[in-house]
C-alpha cells in the first residue's frame, strides 16, 4: 500500500507510512473510548481502560480536571504515536471545549486529516459540526465513524443523509450495519465483501471476520438471522444504487467521507476504520509557509509549534512546544535555528508521546509530532528550519471577543500573578494586557468559559485565588507603524494603552467611535483585532 502517493513518488517509505490525524465529535459521542481501542490495536497499551484509568488517576488530583469532567469537556493529551500494521498513526487530540478556543482550530493546523465520531443516535450535533466546518476551511479529508450502533439509533440511510445535507459532503458506506440495539450483529463491509461480527462476550476482543463471496452467498444464512438478511440485502443494493461509490480522490481531497458503523466500547468496527485512515487518509501533505511552501520529502528538518503547553508535569515548572515536523528526518541532538529569534536551538531531549507516556525521541519523521520542553522560547506559530529564513503560515490567531478585569484575591500576590498569566497568553490560553495606568490585568478570551478554566488554572497550578471583574473595556487592538507615530499614539491616550505578553503596544477601548478616531487622526498606524502569530 505504500504505492499510495502516484503524485509524490520521491515520498520516503517512513513518511510515506504516517498518518497524522485528530478526532471531532460532539462530547459523549465516544471520542476517549474509540481512542483507547486505537491504543490497544495500536499495541500502545495492553488494555483498553489504561488510558482512561491513568487519565483519571491524574485528574483526581486536580479540580480543573474535575471541572472538565464535570463539564464533559476531555483532558487533554496533546499527541499520541502508535504503529498500527505499516502505518504510524499520530493521533492529536482536539480539546473537546464547547466554548471553542483557539487551541482547537490550531489543532487542526498540524493534523493531514480528521476522524469525525458521531453517534448513531444522535447524528450530526452542534460541535461536529463546527469543528467539521473549520476542517472544511482547509479542505481536510474526514473519515467518519458512527458510533454506538449496540444501542437503539437512526435508520442508517437516515444518518448518510443527515451528514450529506447538515455538511454538504458527499458519504460512502465503507461498511453497512446489520440490525441494531440489542439485534445489531455486525456489519458487512461493502468495501471487501466482508462480514464481520461483533464479539458481546468481550469487549476487547476483535470480531470475527468471514471472506464472503457477495451478499448471496449462502454463507451468509449461517451468520445473519433471516429477517435481518433480507433487510441487509435490500439496503445494501439500495445503497449501491443510491449512494455514491468510494473515490479515493475524493476523499482525499475532502469532498467525499467514507463512513463506518461500530461499537467502540465493544471495540467493533475499529479495526476497519484504522485499516481506512491507513488506506484511504491522506499521508504527511506539504505545508504552506513564506516565502515558499514545504515538502514533507525535503531533506533538511523543518516543524512548527501549533501548541504550547504549561505545568504538564506539576513537579517541573517546563512548557513543552508541540512540534509538527513539516519535512524531513529528524534525529535527537539536531541543531535547528529558530527563526523569529534566527538563533539556533540543540534539540536534545525532545519527546514522542507514546500513548499515556512520555519518551525521548531518538528520530522523527515529517508529519510527527514531538514535544520540546523550553523555558518559554518557542512560541506558537514559531518555526524552526536547518537555517532556512522559512515561516510557517496559517496559523489562526483569534481577536480576544470578551475581556475582563484579574487580580489577585491577595494583593501581595501581585506578582505571581503576573507570572501566571504571562504563562497562560505564551500557551495561547488567554491575551493578557498589562494596562498602562493602573493595577491589575485585563484577559481577553474567544469564549466565556475561558474565563472560569484560566480562574481554575491559576489557582490550581500556582495556589493563587482570582477574581474577575468587568473591565471599562470591551475592545483591543495591536498597535502597528513606525516607532514614532507608535509613541506619539500612546502619550495622547494613556488611559486606553495597554502591553501584552511580548511588551507590543494594545489599544483597548469600548467604543468602536475610538478605534475610528485613530484610524482617521494616525494615517501611518494600523489597528489589528488580532495578533499574527509570528
Ligand atoms: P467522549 O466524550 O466523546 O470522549 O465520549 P466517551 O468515550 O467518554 O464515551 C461517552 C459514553 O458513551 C461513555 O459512557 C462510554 O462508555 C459510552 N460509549 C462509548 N462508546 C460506546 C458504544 O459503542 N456503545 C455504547 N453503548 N456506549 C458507548
């Protein structure tokens, strides 16, 4: 299968075999279960549940985490690697937040493709659909997985429809189901005229796969009680005659999404669909960025950093940089110039997540994800060549929409405080503004939640009460322009004057009649509701 790329032969075979892809679902639909079975399949782990176990030893500890469980909104694990057959699966996990942050969309930036979870019962809902919009945008390939067919759910043409006409995408059945709730068997796989059966006795246990010669092959009496036969046989030939044929191109190209029906807790169907993110997803794709784009088959090393994580590990105050390598092959103790700062940076002790766990990375390849553990240089957006002055594009930053007013339940606290936030704004969590007249803080976030999850962090994580407050503003904007018409700008407006984490000049206001003022009086400024990334 590695003849997969007729369109780029010169693809290594190592990076040919990658498959870099992240899951959206609606929370509840089965995210955490299905990835525990790709763990298991993925031989990461020895059972399923150890994920789940490890995951919720760690959150115990934690109020956050309590929150987040409370909320239904998924811990984040960040990245996982595993080697499923030939292929090495990258797994990136989307934060499940219903108030979206920025960190999903960023997300979505170092991923080749997405699985879509739905539930069989409940169909398309509100997060799946935003998060497949943002796909949407990059043209992502989707493979769709509908899960908990064990329960009672939709009529399958019903589901198919439902994804057609709620996204606009065209979906092939790559397996049917055969019954449903408590009669659902199995499915046939339309795809390799397979039946394959479901194991109720152990969850963890593969179904049964049977070789069948078309769907009126007498075998098939054996397996499949008679109503249920002739229900399937009727469906599957309306389906064929219905419902578009899978073209890989298609799918590759984000146009068509190839569904499968299973149980992930009964781990069915599973295996199918890995067999489909290895055959039909999309291997690591090039990589936009100035002044040119980036193959993955290049030689030289090159990634960026879509995410930057704080207090991973509460005994080490480290901040790991996810890394996605766009090109080539990277080996443990490389050099690579870090280009906003053009300085170079020894990786040596970068990190594979490899299921719960983390270990050294001796080599990667292009579309891995490694974690870098810094001080705080390496920013989201940052990329990092073999010395090339390249710069990785496309990754969103968000206008802050909401602000409010932090400080420290404790005014001695002042300062850690500070210390806290300028944490939160380098991880992305949050835009943190430092007024210029006056105490405190101003946050700015995309949604409310984010305020109550920065509250739970702070405290947690540096034992530190908050409180927010309403802030006199409701709008910021970066500051930009020749250093002059900047300083003239900031001495005639200091009540509106703030300083973000990087020390760069913030107009902060709440009247829209301000920021047109500006615009009008400093012909040689320009206001940015958002930051540019690097
Ligand atoms: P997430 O919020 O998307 O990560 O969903 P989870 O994986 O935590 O699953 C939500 C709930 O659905 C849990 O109680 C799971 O045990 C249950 N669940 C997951 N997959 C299945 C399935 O195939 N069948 C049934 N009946 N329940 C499932």
């Amino acid at each position: 299968m590695l003849d997969q790329s007729p369109n780029r032969p010169a693809l290594p075979a190592e990076i040919a075999r990658r498959r870099t892809f992240a899951i959206i679902s609606h929370p509840d639909a089965g995210k955490t279960t299905l990835t525990e079975k790709f763990l298991l399949f993925g031989g990461a782990i020895q059972m399923a549940g150890q994920v789940r176990a490890k995951g919720e030893a760690r959150r115990t500890r934690s109020d956050f985490m309590q929150m987040e469980k409370d909320r239904g909104i998924s811990v984040s694990a960040s990245a996982m690697s595993f080697d499923y057959g030939k292929f090495r699966f990258n797994l990136v996990d989307t934060p499940g937040h219903s108030d979206f942050s920025e960190d999903t969309y960023r997300t979505l930036t170092a991923v080749d493709a997405a699985v879509m979870v739905i539930d069989g019962a409940k169909g398309v809902e509100s997060q799946t659909q935003k998060l497949f919009e943002v796909c949407r945008l990059r043209d992502l390939p989707i493979l769709t997985f509908c899960n908990k067919m064990d329960r009672e759910a939709r009529e399958t043409f019903e589901i198919i429809d439902e994804i057609q006409e709620n996204l606009a995408i065209d979906v092939t059945p790559a397996s049917w189901p055969i019954g449903m709730g408590r009669e659902f068997i199995g499915c046939y796989d339309m795809l390799n005229d397979r039946l394959e059966l479901m194991d109720r006795a152990d969850r963890n246990r593969v179904a049964e796969s049977i070789r069948i010669d078309g769907l009126d092959d007498p075998k098939m009496e054996q397996y499949v009680p008679p109503q249920l036969l002739e229900k399937l046989r009727e469906e599957v030939e309306m389906a064929r005659a219905l419902l578009p044929a899978l073209n890989p191109q298609s799918v590759l190209e984000g146009h068509m999404t190839p569904i499968w029906f299973g149980s992930a807790i009964n781990s069915f169907g599973v295996k199918e669909l890995m067999d489909g993110i290895g055959r039909y997803g999309p291997e690591p794709q090039p990589q936009s960025a100035t002044p040119r784009q980036i193959a993955p088959e290049e030689d030289k090393v090159t990634g960026f950093v879509f995410k930057v994580q704080a207090n991973m590990d509460p005994k080490h105050r480290d901040r790991v940089a996810f890394v996605r390598l766009a090109s080539g092959h990277f080996m443990r103790g490389m050099k690579l110039t870090h280009v906003r700062s053009k300085k170079p940076m020894a990786i040596t002790n970068p990190v594979l997540f490899l299921a719960a766990d983390r270990e050294l990375a001796e080599e990667a390849w292009a579309g891995d994800i490694i974690g870098i553990p810094n001080h705080g240089q390496l920013r989201i957006g940052d990329t990092l060549t073999e010395g090339e002055a390249l710069k990785v594009t496309g990754i969103p930053s968000f206008a802050p929409e909401l602000l409010q007013g932090v400080r420290a339940g404790d005014p001695m606290k002042a300062k850690h405080l500070e210390k806290a936030l300028m944490q939160f704004a380098e991880e992305g969590a949050a835009k943190v503004f430092k007024p210029m007249i006056g105490s405190g803080f101003i946050v700015g976030v995309v949604g409310a939640l984010q305020f109550e999850v920065l509250g739970s962090r702070i405290e947690l994580e540096y034992g530190l009460p908050v409180r927010f407050e309403a802030s006199q503003f409701t709008s910021a904007r970066w500051v930009h322009g020749p250093r002059e018409a900047v300083d003239k700008l900031v001495n005639a407006n200091k009540q509106h004057i703030g300083y973000d984490h990087d020390g760069d000049v913030v107009y902060l206001t709440r009247l829209q009649w301000d920021i047109d003022r500006i615009v009008r009086d400093y012909p040689e400024i320009t206001l940015s509701a958002t930051k540019e990334m690097m």
